[in-house]
C-alpha cells in the first residue's frame, strides 16, 4: 500500500507515538556488559548475551512470560534468581535503567506539539515492569493523555491489534488525522496499513518537528523606546 499525502501538522487529531529509539535512547555498552555480567556471563560474551536477550524479549514484552521466567532463561553459570531474590531484584532494576534515558529534543518537540492540542498516545512494546516505570515518569503523566504496552494488551506490534488498542485509548480518532512514530519500519508499514499517517524515525529530531503543530507563537511587548525628533 502506498501511503497517502502527509497531513499538514496543524490538521493532526492524535499522535500514537512509539517509546524506544524515539523517545527513549538506546542503551550504552557498558549497560548491555553490565546486564551481561550479572547474569554470569564474560564481558567478551556481550554480543552473545545480546542475541539471546531479543530472542526471548517478544514473549517478555507481550506477557507471556514472567519476569522470573524471562531471566532464567539467561542465567549462566550456575546462578538463580528465583522470585523474591536479590540477583532478580538486581536484574529488573539494571533492565529498566537501560530502558528510561530519554532524549531531551524529542520531548521539547513533544512538549510543543501537546502545547499546541494535539494528543499524544503511547504505544510501546514493553513488559509490565518498564511500563509501570514510564507511566509513573513526569513526562508520561505530563504530556500523554493515554499509555498502551504490548504486556497489557497481550499482543506486540506490529499486530494491528496493537494499533487498534492505541486508536480505541486516543478516543477512536479518524486515521487519517492520526500521525503514528516509529523507529522500526515494519511497525510503520503495518500503521499505513490501516490508514494511519506515519513517519519512519531514524534519529533526526528535525524530520520529526516538521510534522508536529507547533504553539502559536508568544508576541512579546516592544521593549524598544519610540524617538520623536
């Protein structure tokens, strides 16, 4: 499906906007050799520890395991974390740090836009427990009139019936109206499918400013003095 024109920023209803890559920054190597290691593995064996994580994350995002389950999938080297311990605590805490470093010129954009009326909806493949951390966040609480995470609904995008949750959250908006952000093209390939506008976002924060309503601008008093000659 080709998707249609893009809809002037000042005609946008909704914004569904995606959380890791956009708002969220990617984590730090030192992070993902942190987690690494305190599941037991080298610190040489980082990239390793990395794939199996993304192999097991989707059904940790969609709910479908729990957290005792999705880490002891990645244990090594003799270590437990069976539920109620401290190495479990350990590693919740240490995977939601990676996860809520956000960039500060995206939420300034999104600032403006919410300034300017547009309503913003999350909708964020996370598990229970980074979406009760972004929820409790000021700038979630501030600026997003409604949250919707893949661990809630049991489904991850980009099933449409991820989409159809964040359009049923935002008040059932008209598609076309409706801007979707994602860093992942599939996700935004499966949005146009449904009608929706969309952006690829791949790290320019100006790419997205220019599809956001911007705040009429603030006049300030003239502060210059009139000579009469």
């Amino acid at each position: 499906m080709t998707a249609s024109q893009p809809t002037a920023p000042h005609d946008l209803e909704t914004l569904i906007c995606d959380y890791n890559k956009v708002i969220g920054e990617d984590p730090s190597p030192p992070q993902w050799t942190g987690v690494a290691e305190l599941a037991g593995w080298q610190a040489h064996e980082t990239h390793a520890f990395q794939q199996e994580f993304w192999q097991r994350r989707g059904a940790y995002d969609e709910g479908l395991i729990s957290t005792v389950t999705f880490w002891s999938g990645l244990l090594r080297n003799g270590r437990t974390a069976p539920a109620g311990s401290t190495l479990l605590a350990a590693l919740a805490r240490a995977d939601i740090d990676m996860w809520t470093t956000t960039d500060p010129t995206v939420l300034g954009l999104l600032s403006d836009a919410h300034a300017a009326g547009l309503r913003l909806v999350l909708l964020s493949n996370a598990p229970k427990p980074l979406a009760n951390v972004l929820d409790d966040a000021e700038w979630c609480a501030t600026l997003f009139s409604k949250t919707v995470y893949s661990a809630r609904i049991g489904v991850n995008k980009p099933d449409k019936r991820a989409f159809e949750a964040a359009l049923e959250a935002a008040g059932r908006p008209q598609p076309s109206k409706t801007l979707f952000v994602d860093d992942r093209l599939d996700n935004v390939e499966a949005a146009e499918q449904l009608g929706l506008q969309a952006l690829h976002y791949t790290g320019d924060p100006a790419a997205l400013a220019r599809r956001l309503p911007r705040p009429p601008a603030v006049t300030h008093p003239a502060t210059a003095l009139t000579t009469s000659t």
